[in-house]
C-alpha cells in the first residue's frame, strides 16, 4: 500500500512539474518577448529604459515564483500518508 502511495505520489508530482515547466517556459517566452520589442523601440529613440526594466524585474519574479514552487512540489512528494495503526487494549477492572 505504502509503495502504491508513493508511486501515486511521484506520478501527481511530476506531471504538476512538468504543466510548471510548460508554463514557464511560456511566460519566459513571453515577457522576452515584451523585452525585445522595447529594445527595437529604444532603437528607435523611444525612451523604453523603465518598461525594460519592469519586464526584466517580472522575469526575475517569475523565475522565482518558479523555483518556489519547484521545492515546495519536491516536498510534497517527500510526503507519504500512511493509515495508522490501530493498537487493541483490553483493560480489565475487578468488580
């Protein structure tokens, strides 16, 4: 029962792994995305220092939101619940 647990355990973690990839890789792509068409625009002569920087700042944010949420993932799946176990006690009291 305790190695079913487990192998249930692995398999819920790391498809949650995998779908946090997936959408990180996405919102990395994303935000570099918003990065490089500011940069064309400060090509330009656009004044697009801030709005780089703020993209750069929700890149760092996410990769951190990331690796938070990777560690806490990997804890869980260190987590095992297990049935406790039941102990019979028959006390007995003279009358």
């Amino acid at each position: 029962m305790r190695d079913e647990l487990e192998e249930r355990r692995a398999r819920e973690v790391q498809r949650e792994l995998d779908n946090l990839e997936e959408y990180a890789d996405a919102e990395r792509e994303r935000i570099q995305d918003f990065i490089e068409e500011y940069e064309q625009k400060a090509k330009t002569g656009s004044n697009m220092d801030i709005a780089i920087r703020r993209q750069q700042e929700r890149l760092n944010k996410l990769e951190q939101r990331i690796d938070d949420r990777r560690q806490e993932l990997r804890q869980r799946a260190k987590v095992i619940s297990l049935a406790p176990e039941v102990e019979n006690i028959c006390l007995a009291l003279p009358v």
